[in-house]
C-alpha cells in the first residue's frame, strides 16, 4: 500500500491567522481517495492565489490518528481526531463517501453509524457543511438534508431517494446549494464544487485563477449536468432498452406519450408506471433530458445556429430550447456554448 500526507501535525486550539477558514475532511476507512484529496488541493492553491491575508486551514479528522485506508487502497494519515476539533469552531465540513461494488457492478454508497454520529456533532458548530460525491449519504442519514435538494454520484441516487424519502434528490446537477449545504455529484466534481466554495468566500477571480492553476477549462456552473444520465441509466428490461434507443433516433419527432406506448404496445398509463419503475422519472421529463443531452454536445463541438439545434433536437423553437435549458441547467444556450464549445468551433 502507498502512503500519502505527512506526521500528523499538532493542532491549535485557534488557527494561527484568526483570517483563516478552519475546513475539516472527514476521514474514514474505504473512503474514495480523490474525494479526500481533491478539495484541500483546491484550497491551497485559493491560500496562494488569493490577494488577501485570509485563507484556509485544512484538516483531515478521523477517529484516531492511525493511518486510514481508502477505498484505491492508500493510506492516508489524519491531522487530527474528531475529539482534538470538539473545541474548534468549523467553517466547513467536508464528507466524503465510500461505496460498495456487488458481482454484477451494482454500485452501492455506505454509511457508518458512527461516521454519521461524528457528521452529526461537527455539522452542530460549522458554518457551511458539504458533501463530496456519495458523502451526501452520510449527510442524509444524519438528517442534514432533509427537505433539501441534493444530489450525488448519479450511480447511487436511486438508493438516496429511496431510503430518504424527506431529501429531494436530483441527480442530474454537479453541484447543489441550498443555504448553507451543499452537495456535489462525482469524482471530478469535488473539484467544481471546491472552486465553487472559494468563489463564495474570496470571489470569481481567485475561483477562475485556481482553475487555470489546475488546468481546468473554466469553472463550471452548478447547473451543468454530471454527463448524460439519461443515456448511461441502466434498465432491467428489453422493453425499457427499446424505448430508450427509439427516443434516441427520433429526438426530432414529437415523441408523445401515446406514441411510445403504441411503440412498445402498451397504455399510456402503463407506459407511465414503466418510466417511472425502470427510470425514475416521467416520459415527458426523460425526452427533455435527453433532448437537453443532444444539445448539449452540438452547441460544445459544432457551429449549428440554436434555430438548428433546436430543430435537430426536437425542440421546435429556440424559446422551448431556452425554456429547456434555463429549467434543466440554470442557463441559456448561447451562455453554456460560450463556456463549454471545444475543439475546431470554438475558434470559429
């Protein structure tokens, strides 16, 4: 096994600049390793970047100072025990998941009783609590996230939803907030959701400086979607594949629900249960998602007009198309093409 971070270092009772934002990182066994590592990187280079004095302390806690195993199989060594910070005021808590993997690939987030007690007492005196990706688990299970919106890794949103029925799960952003929570979705994102954090507290500027640092393309909204959910969801039934794959090469056809029940010889009622049982969602609002999708990627790598777009994605009109996007994404089209086009258009 590898082993990452340094002798863990003596805390103070207050941080040695009173400027600074004291940020706590949950450490736990089989935790994801990037989930740990991404957001202190994030920091750092906010604390360097940053014209002012004020900055950023970050600690890994744990429950005691032995090395903790991640989930890639390296161990990492905390700063401190959940015990040493129980007289430290939190300006943020940071949690991170873990997941399970069965014999078929289901993915499956866990939680630990005494990981969401832990959760539980530093969230009672910290400013802002996050989640990183499947680490909104643990929030929920701590009741951090009741009657909130969140979301999470797309592969264990179902299982959110399921077994807290009180959090409003949505899937689809790469980041959440909703006052002084937030959650974020998968892997890479911990770093959008980092970048967002500091542009709360320091500004836009220092936020975009950090991503040029990390070579990131620019700092994504919170709107952007995690990838295509819509397509990548796997069902369980051949029915269910059919009707995907016809949305798929009829985008620019009206697509009602009486159609796609007369295409799989169904009711629309039935219809209706079959999208909600295998997808989770209704067969209005998976056309639009996976309309959104395919526009998505014609705005990021073509020059089409949105008249082009919209037609080809089977909008109708731009202002649907906008309508859409605005609802979806929390932006426009021409906004997510200005941020987001690559290659040969985006120096057309």
């Amino acid at each position: 096994m590898t082993c990452v971070a340094t002798r863990p270092r003596e805390i103070a009772e207050e941080p040695v600049n009173s400027m600074e934002r004291l940020i706590v990182v949950v450490l736990f066994e089989g935790v994801d390793l990037l989930d740990v590592t991404g957001p202190p990187e994030v920091f750092a280079l906010a604390r360097r970047e940053a014209d002012e004095a004020a900055g950023y302390d970050v600690v890994l806690a744990a429950e005691t100072l032995d090395p903790v195993t991640t989930g890639a199989g390296v161990r990492v060594l905390p700063d401190a025990t959940f015990d040493e910070l129980a007289t430290r005021a939190v300006d943020t808590l940071i949690v991170p998941g873990a997941v399970e993997v069965d014999e078929r690939g289901r993915v499956r987030a866990l939680t630990d009783p005494a990981v969401v007690k832990r959760v539980g007492e530093l969230a009672g005196r910290t400013r802002r609590v996050t989640s990183v990706c499947v680490g909104a688990h643990v929030l929920a299970a701590a009741g951090l996230l009741d009657g909130r919106r969140a979301t999470t890794h797309w592969s264990t949103a179902r299982q959110l939803a399921e077994e807290h029925p009180a959090v409003e799960v949505d899937a689809d952003p790469i980041f959440v907030r909703e006052g002084d929570v937030w959650t974020g979705a998968g892997i890479s994102s911990c770093l959008d959701l980092s970048l967002a954090l500091v542009a709360d507290d320091l500004g836009e500027d220092v936020a975009l400086r950090v991503a040029r640092q990390l070579v990131m393309y620019l700092k994504r909204p919170s709107g952007q979607s995690q990838f295509s959910v819509p397509l990548e969801q796997v069902s369980t039934t051949r029915r269910v594949e059919d009707l995907r794959h016809h949305v798929l090469r009829n985008l620019a056809e009206p697509l009602t629900v009486a159609d796609l029940a007369a295409h799989v010889h169904v009711s629309d009622r039935q219809l209706t249960r079959i999208f909600k049982n295998e997808l989770g969602t209704t067969p209005h609002a998976y056309i639009e998602s996976v309309r959104v999708e395919a526009a998505r990627r014609q705005l990021e790598s073509t020059d089409a007009t949105l008249e082009r777009v919209a037609s080809a994605c089977g909008f109708g009109t731009v202002d649907t198309l906008v309508r859409a996007f605005r609802r979806r994404l929390d932006t426009t089209p021409t906004e997510y093409r200005r941020r987001f086009r690559t290659g040969a258009s985006a120096h057309g």
